[in-house]
C-alpha cells in the first residue's frame, strides 16, 4: 500500500470508531445540586444524538438524586392510527451491574389509571416484573387520562413522591 492508500484507511478507522459514536450524556453526581446557566450550546437546543426520541408505546422512568421521578414524555399522546389493542409500558432505569436492586413498581396498582374524558378504559394493568409495569386497553376513539405512578426504594422501604402525568388519545 501506499501513503495515500495507509492514510484512507487511517480516516476510514476513525470514523467508524471514535466520530460514529455519540458522547456520554452528562449526569449529575447523585445528591448534588446541578447549576445550570444556559450558555454556549444549550442555546442552539440539544444533540439528537444524545438522547431517544420518546416512544409513545413506552415510558421511561428516571430517578435523580433527590428521588423525585421524571418521564420521558409528559403527556403521554398516543395516536388516532394506533390499533384496536392497545399495550403501554412503563420502565424504572436500571440499576448498575452489580448493584441491589433499588427503584421499584410496589406492587399492580403502582400505575393507575382514571379517565377524565372519551370511553376507552383500561382492561389489564399489572407489574410485569420489579422494573416494568404494563397496561393494555381496546382503543375506542379519543380520551383522556390522568394517572399516578408509585415507585418505592427498596433499599430505604420508602415511597417516593408520587407522579401524577396525563396521557392523551386522539
């Protein structure tokens, strides 16, 4: 090979592994307050890259260091081509390998739901394991929901405060 050939696949290689992949997002030390001034490149939005687009099918749910919860989406808004049949999730972050399990779903009323308009209701609501709670429902036309999500620290066996968000159907 020569020179031109060695530099191509020099380019080549740092592209596929070290500009392909996105930078860690930042996360705060737990417990830490976290000053932020919106300066420099908070200014021009986020990075895509960085972060799941939401998926209105799943929710997930963060606990920052002073456990207070924060979803992914708020509201949920599910859409008037969805199916019939209908099953929404929601997701605790996992806990680092290793580690006890911390956050948790108490128990199959951790998530309930209650319309505030239209006539779809859910049919089967349930923790399907410690970190995943699952409802499911027939779509039958626009509604409304609120509901409260319950989550507990297992290592402490306190509640943390309750989250009341909403969901819209169109």
């Amino acid at each position: 090979m020569n020179s031109k050939s060695w530099l191509l696949v020099i380019a080549a290689v740092g592209l596929a592994t070290g500009c392909a992949t996105a930078p860690e997002p930042v996360k705060p030390a737990q417990g830490k307050a976290v000053s932020r001034t919106f300066e420099g490149e908070d200014l021009a939005g986020f990075n895509p890259l960085q972060f799941a687009k939401p998926d209105r099918f799943r929710v997930n749910i963060f606990v920052d260091g002073d456990e207070l919860l924060t979803l992914d989406q708020e509201p949920v808004r599910r859409s008037n081509t969805d199916t019939s049949d209908v099953k929404l999730v929601w997701l605790l972050e996992q806990d680092p390998a290793g580690s006890l399990v911390k956050y948790v779903f108490p128990d199959d009323a951790a998530i309930r739901m209650v319309q505030t308009s239209g006539s779809t209701t859910p049919t089967a609501c349930g923790k399907e394991s410690p970190k995943k709670f699952v409802c499911k429902y027939t779509r039958n036309g626009p509604a409304t929901w609120k509901y409260t999500v319950r989550v507990t620290n297992m290592v402490t066996g306190i509640p943390l405060t309750i989250l009341d968000p909403s969901m819209i159907q169109k």
